[in-house]
C-alpha cells in the first residue's frame, strides 16, 4: 500500500514537471512574439471589412500589409477564420510557406510559391465573410515561423496548427467586423 502511494506522488510530481516544462515553453514563445504587424489599406483593425471582399460583393481577398518580419523566418502562415460562426470557428483562408521576404498580399491574390490549403467551404481558395445573421468577427491570423511546413494540398487550419508549434518566433493579428445585410 505504501509503495502505491509513493509510486503515486512519483508519477504526480513527474507529470507536473513536464506539464510546467511545456508551459514555460509556450510563455517563452508567447513572450517572443516581436514586432510582427499585420494591417490592410482596405479596414482598420475592429472597423467593418468592405462588402467587395465579402459574399456580397468580389469575395476576394483584402490587400495585407506585414511588417516587422523576425530575422530568422524562413516562411509565414496566415488563417483567416469567424469564431463566431454558429456551429463554431469557421475558416476562410489557409496559407503557408509564404516568402519570409513578402511585405505585402496583394488584393486576389496568393504571394508566389505559398500554398493553400481547404477552407470550411472545401476550396482551396480565401472566401470572404458571409455571416447568416449578426456581426461577426473576422481573424486574419499572421505567422513567422523559423521553418518551410511540409504539408499536403488538401491541409486544413487544423493541420497547420499542429505543424507550428516550436516554430512561432511571431505572430499578429488583424480583426475585421462584417454584418450581412
């Protein structure tokens, strides 16, 4: 019964080591996190993104602008997703191993040798907000990473989110409101 109990606070005390390892580990990465900016000549952070890159107009990708891009990042990753979809985080655009080197995405367009990956709407492709009802906010999620992701075409937010992790040297974010009328 004894060597149970200590067997026990063994294996307690080994698991917390471990779990304080990774969370030091995060809040340095989180600590990390730079000068990376992102914005958009189209909106301003919190303000209503333009019906032309919404279903109600172009749906086309708004021009981005990135600054403050760490020395050592090798590529950046952008997902654009609603979190406050219906039935949950819905994704609309998925990017990666984008040039360490872009200052800007232009309007409808995908920096050359990025990739995309499946939105919510299975397209590989960004398609602009579309909220069934309410204001809805959109988030334009920037990466640096110290590494190129090796991930198949039809790679979803989910899988480049687990690609990340130990890789972030930066990261911004740029919020758009959209209101279906």
């Amino acid at each position: 019964m004894k060597k149970t109990a200590i067997i026990a606070i063994l294996v307690f005390i080994l698991v917390g080591g471990i779990l304080s390892y990774f969370q030091l580990s995060n809040k340095k990465e989180a600590q990390t996190m730079g000068n990376l900016k992102l914005s958009s000549p189209a909106f301003l952070e919190n303000t209503e993104i333009p019906d032309k890159y919404t279903c109600k107009g172009e749906n086309i990708n708004p021009a981005l602008s990135i600054k403050g891009v760490p020395e050592r990042t090798k590529t950046l990753a952008l997902i654009v997703d609603d979190p406050d979809a219906p039935r949950g985080t819905w994704v609309h655009w998925v990017v990666w191993n984008i040039p360490a080197e872009t200052k800007t995405i232009t309007e409808n367009s995908v920096p050359p040798g990025a990739r995309q990956g499946l939105n919510d709407f299975n397209q590989q492709e960004y398609s602009g907000p579309c909220p069934p009802s309410g204001t809805h906010r959109y988030m334009f999620k920037l990466y640096a990473l110290d590494t190129t992701l090796v991930l198949n075409e039809n790679s979803k937010k989910e899988n480049v989110e687990k690609a990340m992790p130990g890789h972030i040297l930066a990261q911004a974010r740029l919020m758009g409101l959209y209101t279906k009328r």
